[in-house]
C-alpha cells in the first residue's frame, strides 16, 4: 500500500477534521518504483504531471482487457502458460513460476539471450526477453500510478469535506431541510469533480475501472508478474523483492513459496533483497513495539507503539476517505426500482459499512485473514504498561483512561487507573486521549445508524469490533449472535474407545489404526469397506464419467500444474446414467457406497448423533507425463477442513472462506496402482509429519475435520488416484442439497422399474449390461439423511469452481 501524499498548495487539499495536521505528514513511495519509474508517456489512459511525479501512466495498463482498442491482431499470439517455466543450469534445475502475462506487456517482449546460461525448454518457454524491459517498466508504472490515483482520492475528499460540508444552519434562517441538504450534497458532488479532474486530466470516469482490477492491485498481483520480469533482465535484487512483496500478501500461493525457496539457494543474492516494497509503517512499528515490550525494553516499546498508533490512525483515515469513492452497485436490477430516498439510504448505509470495515483492513496482516483483535485498544493496554515501567505515571494513567473508552466495565484497568491517580495525587487531571475519544463517539454514530438500517430496512452487519455496547445492539442479532458463538465454540470431543470395532454397522469391516497409531486425535482407519469387485465397478464409473462429470477433464490440479484431475458428484453420476453415458448401477454402486462411508463415521465418532452429508466428490488425479522431474510441490498443500491454517501462528481460524460447519471428514480409497500420494497429517506448523496412510481398495480414512488434524497429500508421480471424498456436519442446514436429488431420482427409476416389469434397465453405453454387485447389507437399515434445503444460501451449496478446491 502506497503511502498518501502531502496536502500541498497544489492540490489544495486541507486535513481531515478528525486528525490533527501533524498526522498527515507526506508517505514515500516504494523505493523500486521511484528509482525505476520512466517518464516516457505511453498510449492510454494517463495521468497528469506534478511536481513531483512526471508523467505516470494510469494502472488499466496491467490489465488490459480494459484497453481493447489498444490492441494489435499480431499482441493476441502472445500467452504465457498458467504453470511454471523450466530454466537449466549445469548443476541445478529451476522452476520460476510464469503467470499468464497481460497481452499489452507481452506485446513489448521478442525473445532474446537467456539469463546466464539459464535456457528455456520449449514449450515453456516465457516471451520475456529483448524488449522485456518495457513489460517491467508498464507495470511498475501501472503500480506507481495506482498509488498516485489512491493519493488524488483521499485529498479531494479531504478538501472537499472542508470547502463544502455540511455547516450548521438555524433554522428560523435557513430554506427548508431538504434543500439546504441537497444543496450541501451538490456543492460536494461539484467540488469533488472538479478537484478529481484538475488533478487526474480530464473527466474522472476516465481513470474508473471494475472493482475486480482494483482488487488485483490490492493482493500485489502486478509483483507476481514483475519478479519474472526482473529475473530475464539479470535484476536479481529486483526480482527478489517483487517475489517477496507478493509472497508475503499471498503466502498460500505454492509457486511462488517455491520460488522465494530457489531465490535463497541461488549465489549472488542476498538477504536484503528480501524486502517488502509494500510494507504497511503501522505493522512494522507495531511489530517492533512487541519486540521490544517481549524483552523489557519499555522505552524503545513506546516509541514503536506510539508510531504504530500515529500511522494506524492515518492509514484508517486513508482507509475511509476511499470508501466515498466508485462503488459498483450489487444488484443494478433492484437499484433501478429503488426511490430517491431508499437509493440514498442503501447507499450511504455502505459507506458507512465500508468505513467500519477498514478498521478490520487497518488490524489485518497482509497474508492473514484474521485480524488482530481490539487493535487501537491493545496499544493502550500495552502503553499504559510500558509508561508505568519508565515511571511515568502521568502518561500511564492517560493511557489507562483511553483504554476505559473501549471497555468501560474493566475492572482490573480500572484499578490500574485507580492506582495511578494515587501515585501522581488526586489534584492531576487525567483524561483520555482526546482524539481518540472523538474515534470512538464516531465510530458509536456510525454503528448506531448501522444497526438501525439492520433492524428496519433488512440490511446486514458484521461488527468487526468487540467493544461495542450491547445496549447499542439490537435484541434481534444479540439472538443470532448468540447462536453462532455456540455453534463456533462447539468443541469437538474423543469419543474413540478400544473395542469400537463391535459397534461397526457392517460385517467384515476392520480398524486397521487408531487415533493413537495416527499420533493424533479423532483419526482412523478402516479397510475392507469395498471389495475388489466394487473398487473396479467405481472406477469404471471414474473412467466413463470423470471426464463429463464436473467438466474438469483434461483441466490441471488448483492445487498444482503438475497433474490433472477429473470429479464427480452423486447426482451428476445418476444423470449420465439416465442419459446412457454410464452403466446406472455403477452410478448407483458410487452413491450406495458413500452410504455405507456416513454410516461406519457415524457409529465411530458419533454414536447418537445424526451425521449429515455436507459434499461429496468422485475424484481421481493423473500425473501429467512429462512434468514430474524436479517436482518440489504437494498434490494437495496441508490444511485442515473447517478452518484456516496459520502454520506461523500455530493455530487455525474458523471463519470464513473456510467450511466452518464441517465436522468430520473421510476419504475412501478405490485403488493403489500409482506412486506417490499418500495421504498425511501434520502438527499444525504445517511440516511436522505424524502419520501417514498408504491409500488401497477399500481403505476409510476418517477424521475430524478442525485444526488439530491438518492434512495433505503427497504428489502424484506416476499413474492415476482415485477416491471418493467426503465431507459430513452435525448442522441439519448445511446438508448436501444434490444428495436429495440423486436420492429422487433413484426412488422415480424405482417406481417405473415396478410400474413396468418387463422394461429394460438403462445400462450406459458401452457396458454391455453388466451388473454390479451391491455393497455388503447393513445391520438394519442405512437411513438417508439428506433433505431438501429452502436455498442454495441457506443450504451452503458451493459452486464448482468452489467446490474443485476440496476434494484431497
């Protein structure tokens, strides 16, 4: 993130009411960029010269899909593969990871002398070379411009709320309240034009883009493609910190961990080079500050945490000024029926949303998902301490006051603050902070109008502060609030017992490990759950279908370019056999069998308790020939199923992407005539192996789905893997919605069996009506437990491109 610029007599941009001008000092752009930055213009959309910026181009050149005019027949055979680019030297083999770069940039390549000795192998070969200069050039220009584009918005709304707010009027004096209001809002409306066109050239529609393209500047995508193009032009040094930038905001992406992993091991770079050229000045001194505070250094702590809390103030005020700006609306279709006023509440009711949300932004990590808890008030908690720790009592009794702003009811700081008031003598005022008083009676305001938006126009709020007053909450979402604390702090128990074995509700069925031969908790595995004669029937059923099933045939891994993976849903199975495709018993075989998988977890682990089925997949993954030589990466990377991992942290976040109403999850294997992908589980650092399971027919391997069991799956070298995944809740609303319609459409072909007697099952094509044997009967009868659900919403249905990303 950029750091804004100055108010200047340029710009004439004024500070905002709510910080003080000695918070608003001039941010400096990331060094790479300014050393590097041309001031040759280039066709497009572009920004103005300033005194201190030249010519920048604006950012639609990293994205050029909103330039088709600027566009050759002869740019569109340009393409960079979606998976990585060998480069061979004598003694090592590197892999760099090659996104697909933007037609506009890869118009400026021809290829060219590989780097020292590095040569490409077609046809993975990247087009980065003569002219791969001016690729790095666009985009450090298109990041640069971004920035000064982010810098324009915050200080045209900042001198606009000055030169046309919102004064106070007398009534006695003033026209009617509505046109005194409007009045306000186009004298705002005009001064942001005009200040947006002085500043940026022209109409300020032109340098609006999609909210898609703003988001790929905001997860650093443009240092994904600059670290390829620095490595082509021998910048090391700059290839390294592009990488790293990325990396640290994406620290899932496995292509380019691997990358970092290479850059290391290469000669010639160094650790400095490791650099974050995005790094936000409030974490970086919030960091320091806990360094310090760990070892009781309390001076150097408070002088790191008084810069955090001074840069986390503006970067929240950075934050807010952007949430007035463009906003794509959500539904065009309902907005075009809404009235004046209703158009304006739903508006304002998401900035105002928008502005709550960046102090969820301000407390994030870039990388993380979760946010640091009660951010601004753990700085006076931690001030307040360290100020007490050099003697000064007087700052430390401050700090202690602003904290009560937050949590008033807090006894031991309110004890605290008793003992200081005693040390320094009653006749020594202490007040809070002023400026953050007036952040908390604002952020009070907002939330206020918020909750009564949620209460009478239906809208919905998701409070990213823990401080808020109950009373300020209504009794309707302290209700649900309520209901999803329970259901997240659910705690999963062991139930596992020797002897388990008996309860099983099939014959035959052996636990071949326990959670303590897994070195776990909530894990084991079972075989002889299929039989020879069912796994083949299964993966005939793979064979015939796969490839139709989701529509992932011949598409790569999400998880890694180095295989291919084919899936199947239930009620897709059931459909191919309806149109022919498939022998119907098979398809029916795949459904009974992932049956039988719910009933054996269920006895297992919940005894009682009626397990439902959440998702499940037929999947099988081949190894793509010709790709496995110096293969570093996983088939499935280590995580766990209802939470994010935080391998760093040692912890794992249930919240949301995550499949948080999962609760126990299984795979059952039907064949072990490849290399490699053995299924693993790890400590929650994400390296430490404690168990592993070789997959076979048969095989059950089933677990609880949270944190304590992280899991993944090791590559696929040679041949194909095939297996069913499943994923089961204990929530009856998240059960699988496709189940209860593969479910009907067995009944309805059921019904016309015996309604015509005579007629002929539907085979498939190709099967030549070869039956397949049932599963082996239960002891008393499978109960199904899938229901219809009201909504896709409701029921937690997921899309396919979604749902590729769970099956192991």
């Amino acid at each position: 993130m950029s750091r804004p610029g100055s108010p200047g007599v340029d710009s004439g941009v004024t500070p905002p009411s709510f910080l003080p001008p000695s918070l608003l000092q001039p941010r400096r752009a990331p060094s790479l960029l300014q050393e590097n930055a041309s001031q040759e213009t280039r066709r497009g959309i572009c920004l103005p010269p300033s005194p201190r910026q030249p010519t920048l181009p604006c950012f639609p050149f990293f994205a050029p899909r909103f330039l088709p005019s600027v566009l050759l027949p002869s740019q569109l055979q340009f393409s960079a593969p979606p998976f990585p680019s060998p480069f061979r030297s004598s003694s090592h083999a590197f892999f760099f990871s090659s996104p697909p770069l933007p037609p506009l940039a890869l118009a400026a390549c021809q290829p060219g002398p590989a780097l020292g000795g590095f040569k490409p192998a077609d046809p993975l070969r990247l087009p980065l070379r003569r002219r791969g200069a001016g690729v790095a050039e666009l985009l450090q220009r298109s990041l640069h411009s971004y920035s000064r584009l982010q810098d324009v918005r915050r200080g045209c709304q900042r001198s606009c709320q000055g030169e046309a707010g919102f004064a106070e009027v007398r009534p006695a004096a003033s026209p009617p309240w509505e046109a005194g209001f409007f009045e306000r809002v186009l004298q705002r409306a005009e001064c942001l034009e005009e200040c947006l066109g002085r500043r940026l050239g022209g109409q300020p529609t032109r340098h609006r883009v999609s909210r898609a393209v703003e988001q790929e500047f905001e997860e650093r995508e443009p240092y994904n493609y600059l670290q390829v193009a620095f490595f082509k032009l021998k910048k090391l040094d700059e290839a390294v910190s592009s990488a790293h930038t990325f990396f640290v905001a994406n620290p899932q992406h496995l292509q380019m961990r691997e990358d970092i992993e290479k850059y290391q091991r290469m000669a010639g770079v160094k650790s400095e080079s490791f650099r974050d050229l995005e790094a936000m000045p409030h974490w970086e001194a919030y960091e320091a500050g806990l360094r310090h505070y760990s070892v009781d250094d309390y001076q150097q702590a408070l002088t790191k945490l008084e810069e955090s809390l001074k840069e986390g103030l503006v970067a929240l005020e950075d934050c807010r000024a952007l949430c007035e700006g463009p906003q794509e609306a959500e539904d065009g279709e309902d907005n075009m029926q809404l009235g004046l006023y209703e158009a304006i509440a739903a508006y304002y009711i998401q900035v105002l949303k928008c502005r709550q949300q960046c102090i969820f932004d301000l407390a994030t990590k870039p990388g993380r998902v979760s946010s640091t808890e009660d951010f601004i008030p753990s700085h006076f908690d931690l001030l307040q301490f360290a100020y007490d720790g050099i003697g000064d009592q007087v700052a430390a009794a401050e700090c202690a006051a602003t904290y009560l702003l937050f949590y008033p009811k807090d006894e031991a700081m309110q004890e605290k603050l008793n003992q200081y008031r005693a040390e320094i003598g009653e006749d020594i005022p202490v007040a809070p902070r002023e400026i953050i008083h007036l952040y908390v009676q604002r952020s009070l305001m907002e939330k206020k109008l918020i909750y009564y938006a949620v209460e009478h126009l239906g809208e919905t709020f998701h409070d990213p502060e823990p401080w808020t007053p109950e009373e300020l909450i209504p009794e309707s979402m302290k209700e649900k609030q309520k209901e999803d604390k329970e259901k997240q702090s659910l705690r999963i128990s062991d139930l596992e017992q020797q002897g388990r074995s008996e309860s099983l509700p099939f014959e035959g069925i052996t636990i071949t490990m326990d959670s303590q031969q897994l070195n776990g908790s909530q894990r084991v595995v079972l075989d002889r759950v299929l039989t020879e004669s069912e796994c083949k029937d299964i993966l005939r059923l793979a064979k015939a279908a796969g490839g139709a099933g989701d529509g992932y045939r011949g598409r790569r891994s999400p998880h890694t370019p180095h295989e291919r993976f084919e899936g199947l849903t239930v009620l897709k199975a059931l459909q191919l056999a309806e149109e022919g495709v498939v022998n119907w018993k098979d398809a029916k075989l795949f459904l009974q069998a992932s049956e039988k998988s719910r009933e054996i977890v269920e006895s297992y682990f919940t005894p009682g308790k009626s397990l439902n089925f959440s998702f499940t997949h037929l999947v099988c993954r081949t190894a793509a020939e010709g790709e496995q030589e110096g293969r570093m990466d996983l088939s499935h990377p280590v995580h766990a199923d209802n939470c994010l991992l935080d391998p760093e942290g040692n912890t794992c976040w249930k919240e949301p992407p995550a499949y948080i109403y999962r609760d126990y999850s299984a795979i059952l294997y039907l064949n072990d005539d490849f290399q490699g992908g053995n299924l693993f589980f790890t400590e929650k650092d994400a390296v430490t192996v404690t168990a592993q399971v070789r997959p076979k027919c048969g095989r059950l391997v089933a677990f609880s789905s949270g944190g304590e069991n992280p899991h993944g799956v090791w590559a696929v070298t040679q041949g194909r893997r095939c297996a069913i995944a499943l994923w089961y809740t204990l929530s009856p609303e998240h059960v699988e919605q496709e189940r209860a319609q593969a479910e009907e459409l067995i009944r309805q072909a059921k019904e016309k069996e015996q309604s015509d007697p005579d007629g002929e099952e539907n085979t498939g094509a190709g099967h030549g009506g070869r039956d397949s044997p049932e599963p082996p009967s239960l002891r008393g009868r499978a109960r199904s437990t899938s229901r219809r659900a009201k909504s896709d919403s409701e029921s937690g249905v997921r899309s396919m491109g979604q749902r590729a990303r769970d099956e192991f």
